[in-house]
C-alpha cells in the first residue's frame, strides 16, 4: 500500500511539474524563442555589422607609428563632413554600442533618427554615416532587450521571460531525469529510438547539456533588465574631484578640448573611450574612462568648462557587479571564444526546443483526439 501511495504522489508531482513546463512554454514560449534567435545574431554582430555597412568602414587599416586622435577630433571631423548631424558624443573603438575597430560619432539626424559615423581612429577621417535606428542591428538589440516593446513595459516583459526561461528549465530537467535507468545513460540518444521518441530524447538531451549556461543567462538577463526585482543596488553617488558644486557654480560651456584634458588630468592613470556633448547650459561634458584592470569603460568624468577653472565630478557609471560579473557572464560566460560559441548554442536552442516542444505537444493532442 505505501509502495502504491508513493508511485501515486511521484506520478500526481510529475503532473504538476508536466503541466508548468507546458504553462510555461505555451505562454512565454515565442518570446523567448525571440529573446534566444536575437541573443543568437548578437553574439555574431561584428561579422554581421560589417556585412551591412561595409568591413572596410567597421575594420579599417591601421596607420602604423600614428596614435589615436582624441574625441574632440573625432567629432570636429564628422560634424564637418555632416552637418545634419547633430553630435551627441563619441566612443572609442570596441567601447561603444557598435562593434570594430573604428571610432564613432552618433547623434541625431533631422529625421529624428540615430545617426552614426564611423571614424578612422588616427586620422579621424569619416568613413560613412548611417541611421542605426534603421539598421537591423538596432532591431536586434531591441528584440532582445525589449522585444520591440516600449520602455519600461518592454524590459519587464523580458525579465518576466527570463524568471520563465529559469523555471522551464528546471521544470524540463525534472521531467528528463530518469526514473529507472542510470542517469549518465541519458545524456545520449538511444540507438534504438526512432521517430517521435527520437525527437523526445533529442528535445532532452540537449537541454541537458546546456542546462548550467542557459541558467546562467537567463539569471544574468534578468539581473541586467531588473536589477530591482533582486534587490541589487544601482550607480554609485557623484562625488566632487575639483572641490567645488558644479550645478551651482559652473555651467557646461563650450570647450570640448578642455573638458577632456581636465578628466584626463583628473584620472592621469585611465585611458578616455568615450564622451558625451552637455544636455543643455545645465548639463555637464561626460566623459567615459576606462581604468587599467577593466576592459570597459567603468568611470564617468562630468566636466564643467563654462568658469574661469574646469569642475570636475566623478561617479562610477555601473555597479562593479554588473561590470565586472554579470555583464561579461552574460555576453561569453567569461570564457572568451569557447564561452561565446556556448551561449550561441544556446541562442539557438531557445527557438529550437520552443517548436519541437510545441509539435510534440500538438502531436500529443492528435493522438488524444483520434482515439
């Protein structure tokens, strides 16, 4: 009687657990088969970026003996040969939103769309502009952060699919792990399985095998889109460099040259990649650093250059968390080349179980109803 009470609860609790990866896939399924498909394409977007616009403008020739121009050279050049442009900052190459070994200038253009000028590093010669907002790129990266939704209504769309990609996943290995045989001899197709049973162990075993790094994302992701939601702290506070209040004091001013001369003498130890023009007389210069342990830029320089002095405030512009862990988990597992490939299985297999698991499904219910 207990031998038949406990086979009783073991079947009722895999109905349970049947019944929520079901829930889950039938309602979360598509989004995130998308969230899967464009994680996919960014995991390639140099190739791809090159292919759209060109390699010869996202990888152009090195100069040898020449160094780098700095932002302000950058932007003086590419607003010269586009004047519609109206410049809202620079990065350096491979620390921006755009991937290569240019430099580049983005702005508005009068469309209201984001322009973006690729910049010879050196020279700082232009090499051509486009509208990203136009660009599949652009279209990538708000499918997968957004899925094409507005804002705040699009990032908490996704982090409600990744809190579901986490429980599908656990709910799937819970239905995949054996019940009679040796565990380790499910971890390959069986010789003998044909048809649908073949594609049921397909659908099990790979999940299995990128069940830790699918885990891994989708906790990450969520941990990016909705640090709040795992109660992770934000930015660190501004704190003054030169002494003084700049809201107060000093208004932004004009001078470019010198608000990046007054960050690099602030921080003499941290290389510029970025910076970004004052949001009215109010506003500030902000200028991105990148210190010598990080590979990103993790120090915003705001700089004020309308007084006599520059002022100068600093603040950390992410949590050292997200830079130096979730970030990097996310994008390649922190494993480099290997890592990248990994999460580019798991970019494809998102959409690739989503649909064999819904045709074993629909496939299911025919059986049901011929019956």
């Amino acid at each position: 009687m207990t031998k038949r009470s406990d086979h009783a609860a073991r079947l009722s609790a895999r109905r349970i657990w049947r019944a929520l990866h079901l829930l889950l896939a039938l309602t979360v399924g598509t989004g995130l088969a998308l969230i899967g498909a464009s994680g996919a394409l960014l995991v390639l977007k140099e190739p791809l970026v090159a292919l759209e616009v060109g390699r010869e403008i996202v990888k152009p020739p090195h100069i040898a003996g020449r160094p780098d121009a700095g932002a302000d050279v950058w932007i003086a050049r590419a607003s010269e040969r586009y004047p519609e442009l109206k410049v809202i900052g620079a990065n350096a190459p491979g620390t921006g939103f755009l991937p290569g070994d240019a430099a580049i200038v983005f702005g508005r253009l009068p469309e209201g769309d984001l322009g973006v000028v690729f910049v010879q590093r050196q020279s700082g010669e232009p090499l051509g502009l486009f509208a990203f907002d136009r660009s599949w790129f652009a279209a990538a990266v708000n499918l997968h952060r957004r899925l094409l939704l507005p804002g705040p209504l699009g990032a908490s769309v996704v982090g409600c699919c990744g809190v579901a990609l986490a429980l599908s996943l656990l709910s799937g290995a819970y239905l995949w792990w054996p019940r009679q045989r040796k565990w380790w001899r499910s971890l390959w197709i069986g010789g003998s399985a044909a048809g649908q049973r073949r594609l049921i162990e397909w659908h099990g075993v790979s999940a299995a095998y990128l069940l830790a790094p699918l885990l891994v994302l989708a906790t990450t992701g969520l941990a990016l889109t909705k640090p709040q939601w795992l109660g992770l702290s934000g930015a660190a506070p501004t704190k003054s460099v030169s002494g003084r209040s700049a809201a107060i004091v000093c208004p932004a001013g004009s001078d470019l040259r010198g608000a990046l001369a007054a960050a690099a003498l602030a921080h003499p130890d941290a290389e510029i990649v970025g910076v970004l023009l004052p949001r009215g007389p109010d506003g500030a210069y902000q200028v991105n650093m990148r210190s010598p342990s990080s590979r990103r830029g993790d120090l915003a320089i705001a700089v004020r250059t309308g007084c006599t002095s520059p002022v100068v405030e600093a603040a950390d512009t992410v949590p050292a968390l997200r830079r130096d862990w979730l970030s990097p988990l996310h994008a390649d597992l922190r494993l480099g080349l290997p890592g990248s490939i990994i999460v580019l299985l798991c970019g494809i297999a998102l959409p690739t179980l989503y649909l064999t698991g819904l045709w074993l499904w629909l496939a299911r219910r025919r059986r049901r109803r011929d019956r």
